[in-house]
C-alpha cells in the first residue's frame, strides 16, 4: 500500500496535478497545529481538573468530544495515565494506528519497522533514543495500537506549574509526550 501510494503521488506530481509542497504543508498543518495541539488541551484540561481527569481515564472518547475533537480514528479513544511507578509507551506494531483527532498525523518513525518492533523487544532503549531515561522502579508498558482503539498517554504534571492556566499548561505538553517517547516539558 505504501508503494503504491508512493507511485501514485510520484505520477501526480510528475503530471503537476499535485505539489510536493502543499502535500508537505498537509503533513506540517496536522502536525504542528491541527493535531497534537488539541492533545495538549485534553492533558492541560485533566491536569486541571479533576473530575474532568476522572471521566476522561473512564471514557476518553466522550471526555475528548467534550472539547470538540471527535472524527476519524478517535471513535474509540483510551487515555492512559503516567505515574512515578508506570510509564505507558504507545506502538502499532501492526502499521501505524494512531489518534488523528488529538494527535494528528504519525511522525514518520511511529511507522517505521524498527519502533514498531523495537518498542516491544527494548522499550528502555527506544525511550534512551529519545533521551528518556525513567528510574528502574518505573514499569514501562508498552501500549499496541490498534485500527479499534487508539491511545493519548496523560504524561506527568511538570513540577513548579502549580496555579498555572491551561493554556500555560498545554504549552508544556509535548507530542511525543502523549505516545509515551517523551515527558511534558519543565516550565
Ligand atoms: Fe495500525
């Protein structure tokens, strides 16, 4: 399939029906605005409130559509939450399912063959790759994706963000931090 997408955008775009930028500026908008964006307001929201928090951890995919992001591959969502003892990790080791409604498109790595077999095999050492290192005591459990459901790890409030607004708040959240290959960012 990917093969033959690739051909199909390669004939597309030799004919100029197509630009490479425009396909690239799609990728970048569900990238950088569209999609971890609303991520980051979910997580802010849970930090912030905790009866939203505990009805986002029960049904997620009516906690999210709360916050207007509801669509394709966010049918049924699942938040799951990072504590000191257990840090989820989220892989499709089958292709590259993912939370487009919160999250947006997948990086290029999240489908890649090595992440998808290596966050099973070593998970401390896909997270070394991102520059994670978790203490011994932290379980990691790796979370598989699939076109049913699909996962949003909550990542640990920042330490010193007490009071803070959620807007403040989601600006510390990272994308990478709600798939589990990363941490929220320290104010
Ligand atoms: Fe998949």
């Amino acid at each position: 399939m990917a093969a033959r997408t690739e051909a199909l955008e390669s004939i597309l775009v030799e004919k100029g029906y197509v630009e490479p930028a425009a396909l690239d500026a799609i990728v970048e908008t569900y990238e950088h605005d569209v999609g971890p964006r609303n991520g980051a307001k979910v997580v802010a929201r849970s930090w912030s409130d905790p009866a939203y928090r505990k009805r986002l951890l029960s049904d997620a995919t009516s906690a999210i559509a709360e916050l207007g992001f509801t669509g394709r591959a966010g049918e049924h969502m699942v938040a799951l939450e990072n504590t000191p003892r257990l840090h989820h990790l989220v892989v499709c080791t089958l292709c590259s399912c993912y939370p487009w409604t919160v999250l947006g498109l997948p990086p290029t790595w999240y489908k890649s063959p090595a992440y998808r077999s290596r966050a099973v095999i070593d998970p401390r050492g896909v997270l070394a790759d991102f520059g994670v290192t978790l203490p011994d005591a932290t379980r990691i459990a790796v979370q598989d994706s699939t076109s049913e459901v699909r996962y949003l790890v909550v990542p640990m409030r920042p330490e010193g963000t007490d009071g803070w607004t959620e807007d403040r708040l989601a600006a510390l959240v990272t994308r990478d931090s709600m798939i589990g290959t990363g941490l929220a960012m320290s104010p």
